[in-house]
C-alpha cells in the first residue's frame, strides 16, 4: 500500500516538476496575492478631504480648527463661506467631512455655557465614515477636555483641581492599530486554501480529461490510495507556501511572528484536511478544469465572506452565525492571528485545532466514499 502511494506522489512531483507554468503558480501567485492584500487591503483612513465652515472666526475656533489641521487624518482642502457651497461639495463628492462653527461659538466658551458644533460626514460608504467619526470625535473630546481643564483650574484653588475622571487606552498585540498587522495573517490562510483546493481538485479532473484516470483505477491501486497519492504532494506544497509567504510577510511587512513554528504547522496541517478534502470533493462532481475553477470560485467566495476577517462576525445575522461554525477557514484565521499577533499555544487554540481535524476528516470521508460510487 505505501509502496503505491509513493509511486503516485512520485509521478505527481515529477508531473508538477516538468509543468514550467504550474512551477510559476505554485510559488509567485501566493507571493503577489500577499503583497497586493498587503497594501491594498488596508483600513487605516488618512488625508480625508474636509471643509471648514467657520461661522465664528474667533481664536477659540481657529484653535479647533488647527488641531484638525495637524493631525494626518484630515486633510483641509476648503473653507467655506455658506451653507449652500458646503452642500455643493458634499453632493459632488469632493469632501467627505465638513466642520460647522457655528457664531458665538467662543463667547459662550468664556460663559461657560455649552455649544453646539456639527460635524457632517458623507456616509455614503458607512464603513469608512464610522472610522472618520471616530476620529473626529476624538480631537473634539480632547479639545473639550482641555476646556473643562481650564475651567476647572480656575475655580480650584490655585488652579491645581484635577479631572475627575482621566481615560487611558492600551490597544494590546497590535499598539498602533495598523489594520495592514491585523489583516495580513488572514491572508495567509486565504493563501494556502487557495493553493490546496484548487490544485488538489485541478490534478484529480487534469486525469479525467487526459483519459488516465481509468487506466490507473483498473490497477491493483485502491481509490484511497490514488487519492492520497494525489493529494499529499499538494499538502506538501501548501506547506512550503506557508512558510514563504510567513517568511516574506515579518520580513516585508515588519508582521510580529510571536508564537511557535511547530503550532502553526499543526495548525496548517488541520486546516489542510479540510481544505484539500473539499478539493477533492469538488473533483468528483467536475469533467473539466473548467468546471472546477467554476465550481472553486463559487465556493471560496461565500467561505471567505463568512470567515470573519473581513466582515465581523458578532455583526451577521444569528442564522449566518451559525452557520460560519461549520466553516473552517473561521478557526484557521483564529489560529492564524493568534500565533502571530499573540503568540499564543495549543493550550488557547486546541478548541479551534480539534474543530478543524474533525470537520477535515468528515470531508476526506465523504471524498473518499463519493469518488468510490462515481469510479
């Protein structure tokens, strides 16, 4: 028996050897894919195009008006002398925030009276302009902290009453919130799921196609056999590819690798139980390779939307909830971040770990058992 499979895995090595084109796949795709999601997946907001509309023209506004200035978040582009013009560049798009100083602002300041400012956004994409609030909120909360401080020391005797209450934020295992730190790892594992499903799927039907499959079933070659023969090349390629594109993202993009090697492998080999089993479910109900990038594409689609790493899940409706439990790509990313960004071990993750092997086994199961009734 492992005599068969050796020769299998030998002749499947050698076939991917002599294919220039597969060798190029193997290994620069995953590389790019790294570094286009590396740069162009990235969260952050900065220079957001913002306008003034500074009804006051007081020292106190142009106060305000300067912090929003130096901070890289905003990027003044007008300022404004109606209300007309103001909704002119929000309709065309040239602006996405504009600040309202209304009159009077400093006079009820030195009241010490409250007042009103407005801050408007362009929600058209309501993801981003959540972002932009906060970080607008954050200059407004910290320019009103510094009012109330004043006013505060000058009622306290000599000036050295204090704030009741002073909020300090520590944003652990990523300090300075950079989305590229947190995103990269999930990449990662979209990488290797790419890999392993397509190619595993894509070797089973190339065989269909080329007439070979028969030859070789109707040899003393079990189908358990010719599937593992099959598969673990491409299990042992998906490994490599995680190691270079890991390798690539600490050293490219300065990604922290805080846990060990050897989780990350168990990890990756859990995950990969499933993911090839899937491939080669998918060979079993595709004639082409056209059929199976079809049918990949369908697929990998709705797995990566229900991963969790783009969309939170606690956001989803409660039935999608549910149903991302039976999604293993969800664990892998799990594992996957925490192991670089946490460094954390088997004794955090065993949960996410035996999920994945239980699923990955049912799928190889329900492979195996299905291409016995189609061959």
């Amino acid at each position: 028996m492992f005599h068969r499979i050796r020769q299998i895995m030998l002749k499947e090595f050698i076939q991917v050897w002599r294919d220039r084109r597969l060798r190029i796949f193997l290994f620069i795709p995953p590389l790019i894919q790294i570094i286009i999601y590396g740069y162009a997946t990235n969260f952050d907001i900065k220079n957001v195009p913002t306008a003034i509309y500074d009804e006051d023209r007081s020292a106190a506004s142009q106060e305000l008006i300067a912090r929003f200035g130096a901070t890289e978040y905003f990027s003044l582009r007008r300022f404004l002398d109606n209300e007309r013009e103001l909704r002119r560049l929000i309709d065309r798009g040239e602006i996405t925030l504009a600040l309202r100083i209304p009159e009077g602002f400093a006079n009820k300041l030195k009241a010490g009276q409250t007042t009103t400012l407005q801050v408007i956004l362009d929600a058209t994409d309501s993801n981003a302009a959540l972002i932009i609030a906060k970080y607008a909120n954050s200059i407004l909360h910290d320019y009103a902290q510094e009012i109330l401080r004043q006013r505060l020391q000058s009622l306290g005797s000599q000036g050295k009453m204090a704030l009741p209450v002073v909020i300090e934020s520590l944003a652990w295992f990523n300090p300075n919130l950079i989305s590229r730190i947190a995103f990269v790892p999930g990449v990662i594992a979209i990488v290797v799921m790419l890999v392993s499903l397509m190619l595993t799927a894509m070797a089973v039907v190339r065989e269909k196609e080329l007439g070979t499959l028969e030859q070789v079933l109707v040899t003393p070659i079990t189908p358990l056999e010719f599937m593992l023969g099959k598969t673990i090349p491409f299990v042992c390629i998906a490994l490599v590819d995680v190691i270079l594109v890991s390798v690539f993202a600490i050293l490219w993009f300065d990604l922290p690798f805080r846990g060990s090697p050897f989780v990350l492998l168990l990890g990756t080999l859990a995950f990969l139980f499933n993911s090839v089993g899937l491939g080669l479910l998918i060979s079993t109900v595709s004639s082409t390779q056209q059929q199976t990038q079809m049918a990949g594409t369908f697929l990998l689609t709705p797995i990566i939307l229900l991963s969790g790493l783009i969309f939170p899940i606690a956001n989803m409706p409660l039935l999608f909830q549910y149903i991302t439990y039976l999604n293993p790509l969800r664990y892998y990313i799990t594992v996957v971040q925490g192991i670089f960004l946490k460094g954390v071990g088997m004794d955090t993750l065993w949960q996410e770990m035996a999920a994945m092997t239980l699923m990955g086994l049912v799928m190889l199961g329900l492979s195996v058992s299905r291409f016995r009734r189609r061959h």
